[in-house]
C-alpha cells in the first residue's frame, strides 16, 4: 500500500465519509480551503492509480468508490509511523505522549481499562 501525499489524504478522507462520490461531492464535502476541481479530479484519479479508489462509470461520469477502508489505511499507516519513529515500540511511543503532555492520566487509564477488558 503506497503512502498517500497530505491532497490524497484529505480527498480521501471526504471519499470515505461519503462512503464514495463524484468529484463535484468529493468537492463539496471537503473541510478548508478547497482545491480546483481539476486539480482534485488528478488527485482521485491518481488515488485509483495507487489502487484505494475504484471508478463505476454513469452515463458519462465516474463516480469513486473506496476499495481500502479508513481502518486498513490508519493501520497501515501507525504500523509504519510507530516503527520509523519509535523502533517499532507502542510502548515508546506512549512514553513519548506521556512526556509531551499530550495523554493524560485519565486517558491512560481509559485506554489500561480497553487493553484488561480485550484480555477477557
């Protein structure tokens, strides 16, 4: 699965909160600032090229569909984030959280009380 760039991301992100779309939807259902149509239509056209995408064709329009749900993307993508920059450590990379002060006590708890009921 080939990383996505921060545009592909972001297109795919409207695709899979629409569960699939047009490039005018896809358009539409962006957050922020939005790219020229065009310029989206090359951004989907590659996703498909990249093979998260499939086009079903309508009368004269394609409609994209995702092939790879946001879960398989999100794994994928934390499998090779954790180990480019913690040593393949989930451990390290909770420290690192921890320390940074972006997870607290609370949402260690939280996430001690998922791992001990995943056990049972």
């Amino acid at each position: 699965m080939e990383k996505l760039t921060i545009q592909e991301e972001e297109a795919m992100l409207s695709i899979w909160q629409l569960n699939g779309g047009f490039v005018k939807e896809v358009l539409d259902n962006l957050k922020g600032e939005r790219p020229p149509y065009t310029t989206l239509a090359s951004t989907i056209r590659n996703l498909e090229r990249k093979g998260y995408v499939k086009a079903v064709k309508y009368a004269n329009a394609k409609r994209y569909e995702p092939i790879i749900s946001e879960e398989q993307y999100k794994g994928k993508f934390m499998h090779g984030f954790v180990g480019d920059y913690f040593r393949n450590s989930y451990k390290e990379m909770v420290s690192f959280f921890v320390k940074e002060e972006k997870l607290s006590a609370a949402e260690l708890k939280e996430i001690m009380d998922m791992i001990k009921k995943k056990k049972s």
